[in-house]
C-alpha cells in the first residue's frame, strides 16, 4: 500500500502524513478483524482516484465519501477457538495477514495498470 499511497506533507487523520492505515478488532477477545481505513482529509486528489478505482474494483460503495475516514476492505472474522491462547491469536492474525496480502497484491496489480 506505501506504492499506492506514499507520505504526504499533507495533514491527516493520524497527524504522520500517512492516510491510511490497518487498524485490528479484537471482537471481546473472541475473534479478530483487521480493516484498510483511508483518511480522507486533506486526501490528494490523485489519492482519490485510487480510491475510487479501488472501491470499483471490489465492487464497493464509499459509504463515508467526503467523510473523515473510509474502510476500504474488511478481513473476514477469524475466531481464536475455545480456548484463547497466544498460539490461537497468533493463528487468527495470520489469516487475516494472509487476507490482506492476497488485497493487496491484487490492488497492485490492477490499480497501477
């Protein structure tokens, strides 16, 4: 994603430059979910076309457009099982890694073209 959405000098919602960013649920330690949220203050307008191109590629509506902070995509819940354990989470992160890595390289791979 740092490909897609470089640093920029202008202000965001997490004050680094950065307008993006993964943030992770942890569903009353039960599950976990991790979400690609866009900050779209101060957003450049070629980070907005990528954006648009991003949410027509997976079929997705802005339902913030022009709002303070869009979610891009969405892991799928992944439960830590019966039993909470280190392993467990462990586990439930890598796949929603494992997700997230399978997004982006198909947003790289169609954005960019």
């Amino acid at each position: 994603m740092d490909q897609l959405f470089k640093k920029a000098g202008t202000s965001t919602g997490w004050k680094d430059g950065s307008h993006y960013f993964y943030e992770m649920y942890n569903k009353v330690g039960k599950s976990a979910v991790i979400s690609l949220v866009i900050a779209q203050r101060g957003l450049p307008d070629e980070y907005n076309e990528i954006v648009d191109r991003i949410l027509k590629l997976t079929n997705k509506e802005a339902k913030k457009k022009n709002g303070s902070y869009l979610t891009l995509f969405k892991t799928s819940k992944h439960p830590y099982g019966t039993t909470v354990s280190q392993e467990s989470v462990d586990s439930s992160l890598q796949s929603c890694m494992e997700e997230i890595d399978q997004f982006e390289k198909m947003i790289e791979s169609t954005v960019n073209h």
